[in-house]
C-alpha cells in the first residue's frame, strides 16, 4: 500500500470525525437559544422549556 494513500486516509477518517462533530454543537447552541428565547417571552413557562430544552439536547446528541 502506497504510504502517501495511507496518510491521507487518515487524515480524511480525523476530519470526517471533527465535522461529525460540529453539527450537533450548532444544533445544541441553536436549541438553547430558542429556549431562552422563549422563556424570556412566557416567564410562567419555564420549566416546561427547560425539560422539553434538556430532552432535546440529550436526542441531539444521541443522533
């Protein structure tokens, strides 16, 4: 196996990795915002978004 072939292999394997990554952090950062968002907007809701905030980002992450 041509080693030039087999380095690059392994850096494309290491950047797929890294960008697998970043989709879920926009995600969560994404969802939280929307979430203090809401709260800022219905006070009396908070803990209803929170909940629904904290089961969102555990299925995000699991995704």
């Amino acid at each position: 196996v041509n080693p030039l072939i087999s380095a690059a292999s392994v850096i494309a394997a290491r950047l797929a990795v890294k960008l697998a990554y970043i989709r879920p952090r926009i995600c969560q950062g994404t969802a939280a915002g929307r979430a203090v968002e809401g709260i800022v907007r219905q006070p009396k809701s908070e803990g209803k978004i929170r909940d629904t905030l904290l089961l969102s980002l555990d299925f995000i992450w699991k995704l």
